[in-house]
C-alpha cells in the first residue's frame, strides 16, 4: 500500500537549464520506481533531461524560524561582500 512507501523528493533538469528544480515529491517502494515514476509524473511533456530522486528522510534542512540566527555570522565577514572595490569603467557586465 503506498501509504507505507518513504516519500520521495523529485528535482528535474530542464532542456533549457542547467540545474535541477525541485518539482513535487512522491510515494514509492524503492529508488527505481520512485526514478520511473518521477519520470511518468514530472516529464509528461518531455522537458526534462535529468532527474534526481532523493528520500526525504535523507534532507536535511534549516529551521526558517531560526534563519536570523543562523544566518546572521555572515554578516561580520565584509570580504564576502565586495561592495568597497572599485570597478573600471571599461569592465562591462558587473
């Protein structure tokens, strides 16, 4: 029964792009069915070039409610941000 499948995270590469999106998840029993599936649900159209599956058990992602205090020890690194240099006029596309 699929309620008892792990539930699968599925990222599509487009023709057109050069990463993978995340496009919805599914229920399947295994790595293979969730890849044929993902393939049936997400590339009706064909405009995929790439698929990743991943177990959602296997995601590990920040809390959005902690994100100021997770995030905020990148504010004292001013070298990551190089808005103090002076870039010539002759450089185009900066």
């Amino acid at each position: 029964m699929s309620k008892d499948w792990p539930l699968w995270e599925v990222f599509i590469r487009s023709r057109q792009g050069l990463d993978h999106k995340h496009v919805g998840s599914l229920h399947a029993p295994d790595t293979r069915m969730a890849m044929e599936n993902a393939r049936d649900v997400y590339t009706r159209r064909q405009e995929g070039v790439s698929i990743w599956v991943v177990a959602s058990k296997d995601i590990h992602a920040s809390n959005p409610d902690e994100a100021a205090q997770f995030f905020d020890p990148a504010e004292d690194k001013v070298y990551r941000h190089p808005t103090f240099y002076n870039v010539p006029d002759d450089i185009e596309h900066m």
